[in-house]
C-alpha cells in the first residue's frame, strides 16, 4: 500500500477561484484527501469547498495562512502532505503528480512548485524568491521539531524552507509551467491589494528574523 497524500489548501475568500484548483486536486490519482481551511471567509468559500467534496475545517475569523496551514495539518494523518493555494489559476492534475512524484518515490523529502510560463508577475516574484513559494509537497516527517506559531501568517513557506534546510532535508525545484496567482490588487482592488500586500511581506520579514 502507497503513502497516503492530502491536499491542505488555507483559502480567505476565495469562493471565486478555488473550484478549478480543487477539480485538479480531485482529479490527481495520488491524492487521497483534500483538506481546505476556510481562514475566517464570508464569501461562501466554505460551501464551495463543500460541494467539491472537501473536508472543511472553518475558522469564524481570519488567523493568518500560518495558523490555515497548521489546522489543516492536524486534520488529516496523512504521510505525505501536499499545500496548494487556493488561488491559482492554469493549475492542473499534471502539476499535483509533479509536485508529489519526488516525494513520493524517495527521491526527494520536499517538493517546492514555482512558476513557469504562467503570468510576468508571479513568474518573475518566485524567480526572485523561490522560497515563498506557496506550492509544495512534503513528507510528514518534515515537520518534526517545527513550532509554527499562529501569527507567522505569510510567513509559514519561508518557514518551511528554513526548517527543511537546517534540518538538512533533501529539496527539489520542481517547475509549474502555465501556473500563475490571482494578485492581490485583482481581488481587492488596488489600495487594499496594495495594504494586503504590504502586510504579507512584513510577515515575511518578521519570519525572516524571528
């Protein structure tokens, strides 16, 4: 019997887009389990989880991507845990069984996705920052000795990337071509996808020195 996989998709308000990434994440043969942590929405991102057969776990306010991805970890037993944003767009089954397939065959202990071919702007941001990428599969064991606290927020994958190098794990780049991000000036208009972002990259930085 295979390692069983889950999906941890950490979505606030993200009704809109996250249906597609969900119909790949279903129609992915590894993937056992998809797990979507609802971060505080109001838009229906829920339901929409729910009718694609996701299990939901709801938070009744927005905790940040950090405590998202956490809730979703202790959710599922899963060995191999595969996170997904939940608003891509050009996503694809083909891309999930990239991610995993290092993983899953032993060569790697640690998947991490970047953009290729999809969209200027989020190729060239994980070109220039490859370790925040959102994108990555991982075996559970991975995670031991790692506290992720709730406000680490956007900073959970840089999180990761510094665990798993410090820890010495084996990381692989594994290329997403024609995957790309909803910007967050799309989704929220420029001045609050401007405030947004400037929130996520302080997560960032505070990760960064934490």
């Amino acid at each position: 019997m295979g390692l069983k996989v889950a999906a941890v998709v950490p979505a606030y308000n993200e009704a809109s887009t996250i249906g597609p990434v969900l119909a790949a994440l279903k129609a992915a043969p590894a993937v056992d389990e998809v797990v979507v942590v609802s971060d505080g929405s109001t838009d229906g991102t829920a339901e929409v989880a729910g009718r694609w057969g996701a299990r939901v776990v709801s938070f009744p306010q927005n905790r940040g991507k950090g405590a998202a991805l956490k809730a979703g970890i202790d959710a599922t037993d899963a060995e191999v845990l595969l996170f997904i944003d939940a608003d891509l767009t050009g996503f694809q089954a083909g891309h999930v069984e990239r991610l995993l397939a290092p993983v899953l065959s032993g060569q790697a202990d640690m998947t991490v996705g970047i953009f290729v071919g999809g969209r200027l702007a989020t190729d060239l941001a994980q070109r220039l920052t490859p370790s925040l990428s959102g994108q990555r599969a991982l075996r559970r064991d991975c995670l031991r000795g790692l506290e992720i606290p709730d406000r680490v927020g956007y900073g959970i994958d840089l999180l990761l990337s510094r665990h798993a190098a410090r820890s010495g794990r084996r990381v692989v780049s594994v290329a997403l071509p024609g995957v790309a991000q909803v910007m967050k000036e799309e989704k929220k208009g420029l001045l609050r996808g401007l405030l947004w972002r400037v929130r996520m990259y302080w997560e960032v930085v505070r990760s960064a020195c934490g």
